[in-house]
C-alpha cells in the first residue's frame, strides 16, 4: 500500500523528517508519498523555494537519513478547492492513505471515503515552516532546525539573503512591482 | 424586462429574500436574475459553499417562499474588473436593470450605460454573509437568519463543521498547505 | 429527482427539443438540467454563440413550447477531462440522472456511479449543430430545423452573417490573427 | 487620433511594411498602434518568434524605413472572442480608428461602434506570413520579402534552423511531447 | 543599448518623472523601456488603472515633458517569480541593463546575469503610488504629485471618484461580491 | 548527476524501457528523471491516460525490470515554449543532462547551455506512443508491446475500452461537447 503525506516543505525541516520516520516505521512495508504542495510557487515569502529546490532538499535529507521507499511529487495548486482531492488522485499514483494534521485535508479527504490518520508532531512551536524562514531572514539560528544536508543545500542557494529580500515583501506582489 | 443581481450568496439568507421579494413585488413581470458569484470558489472562509450547494440553497428557498420568475445562475469569477460587465453579458441571458448596493458594481455597470437600482437593505448589520458565517462557525444562532430550507440543507451539509474549519485558516491556503 | 443533459446548444435546435420532451415526458415529477457546455466560448465555428445567447434561445424555445421544469445552466470548459464530473457536480445543483448519447460522458459518469441514460435521436443526420451551422453559413433551408422563437432570435442576432465570417476562420484564431 | 492595426507580424515582412506606410500616408497626424497579437506565443510553426523578437524587428524595420509616430505592443491572446474588443481596449492606449482585412476584427469592433477600414493588400500571395514561414524553412528564397533589417535580425536568430525543427511538429506539442 | 525600468505607475507620478529623466540623462544614447507590471489589473486599490490607461498617462506625461527615446510596454503578471525574468526576456524588445530599487527584481535579474542600477530616488515618502492613490480618494493634494497633463487625464476620467470607491473593498475581492 | 529524459508515456511502453537501460547502462553512477510531459492531460486521445496513472505503469514497470536510480516526475504544460526550459528547471530538481531525440527540445535546451544526447531509438515503428493506442482502441496486439506489469494494469484500467472511445473524438472536445 501507498500513504500520502502533502505539505508545503518550505524547508523541509527536522519535524518533516521525525513524521517521516514515524510514518515509515508504523508501517514499513508500505511507501509513501511526499506530496510537495503550492509546487508552482517561490520567491514569495511563504513559498520561497522552487518546487524543484525542495524536492533537491527532500532527496538529500532522506539520503542522508537512510529513509527509503518515499517518493516526492510535486503538487501545483489548483484554486478550486471541490476539486483538489480529484486532482490528487489524478496527479499522483495509486494511494490509499492519507496523513495529516490539517483540519481541511482531513475534511476533504474523509468525504472522499479516505481513511487518515493523524502523525504525532515534535515541537511543533520550534519545527514549523514560518518559524525557520524568520530564522533564515534574520540570519542566525536556523542550522539546527533543518536536516545537515538541508542546511549546506540553503547555504548553497543563498537562502538567508533570498529570506531576508522576501520578508519585507507583500505576500502577492510581483517582482518589479 | 429582466433585471440582474449579483451576489455571492455565502450562505443565501433573509436579506437575500427580502431583497428578492422587494425587487420581484416592484416589478411584477420583469423576470429577475440572481447572478452567483465567485462561483469557482468553495472551502474557503469568504465562500465556503461550493456554486452548486448556492443554487440548491436559492431553488429551495424560492420554492418555499414561493417566488416566481427568479433564475439563478453561476458567474466564476474573471479576475479582470475592466472587463467584468462584458464578461457577465456574455455569460448571461439579456438583462436591462442591475440591482446592486455595491459601489463598484454600480460604477462598472453605469459607465457601460445600464440603469442601476439600489434596493433596500434590512436590517443589514444582522443579515449579512460574514455574520451568517461566523455564527455557523460558532455552531449557534444561526438558524433565525436563512430560511428554513436553507437551515435544512445547511444541516444535511454539516456546514457548521465545515465552517468551524474553515474560519481558522488563512484565506488562501490550498489544502494540506 | 434531477436528470442532466449537457449539450452545447451551437444552435439550439428541434433535436434539442425532440429530446428535452421526451425525457420530461418520461419522468413528469424530475427537474431537468441543461448544461450548457463550452460556455467560456464564442464567435468561433464550433461555437459561435455566447452563454447567454445560448440560454435565452431555450428560455425562449421552453417558453414558446410550454416546457416546464428545466433549469438551462452555464458550464464553462475545465479542460482537465479527469476532474470534469467532480467539477460539475461543484457548479451545478444536485443531480442524480444522466442523459447522453456521447460515450465518454457516459463512460465518465458512470465510473463516478452514476446511472446513465441514451436518450432517442431523432433524424440525427439532420438535427445536428454542424448542419444547422452550415445552412446558416448559407443563408439558407436553416429555419425548419429550429424551433420558430429560435428562429427569430437568430435573426435579430444576425446570425446567418456571423456564421458566414466564422466558416473560413481557423478554428483556434483569435481576432486580428 | 490614433488608429489601430492587429497582426501576429510572424515575421515582420514587406506587406506589413507597405500597410504601414500607406495608413501613415494616408493620415500624417495620426499616430498608429501595431498590435501584436497571440504575443505569448513562440517556438510554435503558427507562432515561431516570441513578442519581444517581433517587437524588435518592428523597431528595425521602421527605423530603417523612418516610419514615425507608430507605437508597437504586446497582445497576448485571452480565449474569449467575446470579450477581445473590450480587452483590446483595456490594454492599449486610446485608439480611434481601425484598419484590419480581418471580417471577424471587422465585425467585432463594428459591433462595438468603431470605423473600421481595410488597407489596400499589395501581392497578398507572397507577401503572407505563411509563404515566409515556409520559405525561412526551406531556406532560400525568404530574404526580398522582409526589409532588410528584419533580414539581418532573422539571420542573427538562427531562424531558417529554427523555422525548420517548428515545421515537422504538431501544432499544439510541447516541447518533449 | 536599452534599458528597462518595471513599475505598475498607479498612477504615473513625479517621481517616475524624475527617475525617467535622470536615467535618459545618465545615458543620452540608450533607449529606456517603461515595463508596465500587473498590466492585466484594473479597479482595485492597488491598481486602479487599466494598462491602456497608465500606458496613456506616460505617453502624455512625455510628450509633455519632450523626453524621447522611451518605449513604454505592458507587462501582465505571470504569478511564477522563477519565471520572471525569462518572461520578460520572451515579452519585451532586447534589453541589456536594469534600473529598480527593488531588492527582488534586482536579485533575480542579477541572478540571470543583468548589470541592475538603483535610480536615485526623490522624496520617496512623497512620490509614492500609494500616497498618489490616498490622495486622489480623499480629493486634495493630488495634483502637484503628478505631471499637468496626467493629472488633466485623471480628472477626464474621474479618478478621484473612481479611487473613493475602490479604497473601501477588499483587494480581491470581485465587482458584486 | 543527473539526466533528464521527457515523454508523454502514453503508454509506458517497451521502446521507453529499452531508452531507460541504456541511459542507466552508460552512467551507471548517474541518477535518471523521466519527466511525465503534458501531465495535466487525460481521457484524450493524445493523452488517454493521468499523470497518476502514468507514473503508476512506470514505477511497475521498473520495479519489475529492477531498474533503480530513477525519479518519474509530472511536469504539466506551460503553454509557454520560450519559458518551458526555465519551468522545468524550477519544476524538477537539479539536472545536468538532457537526452531527447526531440529537435525542438533539444533545441531550447541547448539554447540554455545544456548538453543533449540521443538516446538510441529501437524499432521506432513499432514502439511508439500512437502505434500502441491505435492496438489498444482495437483491442488486439497491445500486449507484446509494453513491459508485462504495464500490460496488467492496462487491463485492470479497462484501457482498450477507454481507447475505443477516446479514438473517435475531436482531441480538443469536451466531455458533453
């Protein structure tokens, strides 16, 4: 069996990595996908990682966490919420659960018949997405909270300044504008 | 004739009927057109239902109140406001009078030469979407402000827990973001 | 209950009526739905009328005909054929009965669970909206294939001028191209 | 005043050329709009050069032709014929006056109140955006039918080897399809 | 060699003026692309002006004040930041240097290799789209913020108007909803 | 590293396998993405099958053939030639070689710097997209032309009936049209 597990993962960071384990180890014969939501955003402040940057976190995460059977998809967003578990099953193979602490996720997926389930959350205050890109911004404090090979890939990518030009922007602005 | 107004209808309540009773009673023969707005939306906190769940609602409250020579009839939004006056002539059957208390439906429509009637609203403080909203959310004291085919679907569709949900998230998050 | 048929109504014409009697006929108590396909498209061979054209031509062809109970509704294009009875169901009311003589609509719907049914055509060669757009083309022999409230509309739409321009165009052309 | 002439301009050849000139001709005082339309097509055999390479043969063209008092923009394509006119006007500056050999942008800016004229065509046969197209492909015989600055630009972009790899393809494929 | 400066010019003011000036002086030889961004908005707060509109503002804001060789083009929005910049590439005329103060245009056309210049900027806290806008919806104070003859065309248009209403909705929200 | 090799994948079929040996048999080291082409697309002709149903027959296919280092990823289309290079390097995580035997894509890669090889076509009459639709829609002699687990879940699919349908239809029709 597949399960599904769809975040944003901007960065995929160490409470990413502890619902993986958690999800892989419950049950080790099944794989999972990571379903990498919003996938045709970036360079915003909420999404300010291309689609293909954080599969490129995500595979070197789990590389170097030796975590296998996971697959990393990218999910582009579709604006009409009715439909969005349609798209799911249409964008992604077969999968028959689903999990997640998203109240609306949850909701969606439960009228389409889905089972879910609920991964327990480590520190969620500290290993959340919001809290790591303030870090980035302010240029200190980060490191920990993200996997090793996360951090050199952001340092690669110049991810404290590209942080810090995007927190002091409009959530919808272009650029130029 | 036929006359048009716009709305979003999240959910249809008693302003609504009052205003469709005030506007029908005026004017006996005109038919008159209830223009479903933002109708790609749905699962979000400003439109929570989904267009088809909006003209369920209108077609049983209207059938309940026995209201003749209403049609009801969904408007996706077009995102481009120059354009949104030609854009609903072409998407609706003939009309020569808009009804609307909104300051920019007004402007559009009478730079584009139509007659613009303001109805009378009552009690609007009370009968207005968001506060429908809200009490659906809180899961009491709602039901006094919909008719009562529309409480009844409302229930069938579990609305106050879809509302409780959606009330919490930011207004554009896709879900599992 | 509610049936649905979709269709794109590029006139409507006699088949189109032949058919929404029937069905009426067949069940008096249902409502019955037309869908209005394509609905976003216009001024273009296969579709060269606008939405609203298209449900005021049955508005008036019901109306002449003392059809009653059917509701004429808008579905513009989604282009994502595995989303499509999903997106339907969000933009319309409820509806449990398929009428459709176009194999994919049925295969569609009916791996969706719905029961699905073919209704007769008659003289299918002859009422088809390729015909009658071509005899429009014309200029002439298009007046007997539609009903007589359609007839006069197209006249005052000046439609026969219309189809005339749009024969020899491309069929993806945009204006000035 | 100003007057308006929509073309794709895929390229930019002699026939436009002389269009231009004779409605610049024709009216010394008026400025005139090059409307370049399906502006965010390229790399197609219809569409082979982007927006910004059709407004950069137009600036050398009329550079070297002294042409003044001609302004050429974008026009991206919006998919609703029925709102082209409105749209047109939305994007542009000011214009008064159309001149296009097109019945469809006739009829539609007619329909909308506007004069509309049609420039003489000199040699329409050889001087279409077709011919050269087909001719760039085969790699000979294109040069005397674009100005010669156009010409030079054609040659700078590698367009006979780009004309021929668009030739062979599915009008509609994406890359790697 | 040409320049390129982005801006969405709500409306086109002073200090656009003086930054247009200052870099045409900077450079006598390079022509300057005025880049016209959100070019697809009209009537909402940020962008109450349609492109045709601010593309009429800066044609006469120039010709007033005799300043030449500056092609001004309508940038719609892509909503895809990593694209950006290649969009503009595909849209405009060939460009080879940047002019903007902001840090996100600067970084991703510095990220594509471009030579980026920060104009410099005169009393910001004054010259700034959204003080103009405040200005022109309360009805005072507005004129000495924008050139004599874009504010003739913001009174032929009935700006101050159009901005009263359009300060007191939501952003996105659309006309009738 | 990394390669990139683009299809449609409609079907997975024995020619794709062989072009995936041999590019994982000449880099051994080198991990390979197949980027799944027009994923947006289904219930066509063109592209009968999902993204998700694609990327199900491809992760049968080499799990049965023990093929490994290999990402399958869907990259919808942009519609955009002139971007598509830049989108799918947003889209997919870093890649440094491309193979196609594509002019147009190998083309726009090189234009962006990229290295490009061709992979070795086996009996390309035979194994190709449109050839094994065309025995599908027949029912007969599909088999031998697809991996064995592939040829399992066309049948669980209902394929050849699904082909039956699709290949008598207008490419761009909607359902219902």
């Amino acid at each position: 069996m597949r399960g599904l597990l769809v975040g944003r993962f901007q960065p995929f960071h160490l409470g990413h990595l502890a619902i993986v384990r958690e999800v892989r180890a419950a049950r080790p014969d099944d794989e999972l996908i990571l379903g990498v939501g919003s996938a045709q955003a970036s360079y915003t402040w909420k999404n300010p990682f291309t689609s293909g940057e954080r599969l490129e976190m995500i595979h070197r995460a789990l590389g170097g966490a030796r975590v296998e059977r996971v697959l990393a998809l990218p999910i582009p967003d579709i604006d009409r919420h009715a439909l969005w578990v349609r798209y799911v099953e249409s964008l992604l193979p077969r999968f028959e659960r689903i999990y997640t602490n998203n109240p609306l996720t949850r909701r969606l997926f439960e009228d389409a018949g889905y089972a879910v389930e609920s991964p327990k959350l480590v520190e969620r205050a500290k290993f959340e997405g919001e809290v790591v890109r303030a870090r980035l911004a302010s240029g200190a404090g980060w490191e920990p909270l993200v996997p090793e090979p996360v951090a050199a890939y952001l340092r690669e990518l110049g991810a404290p300044a590209r942080l810090g030009i995007l927190r002091d922007r409009s959530p919808t602005a272009e650029p130029g504008a």
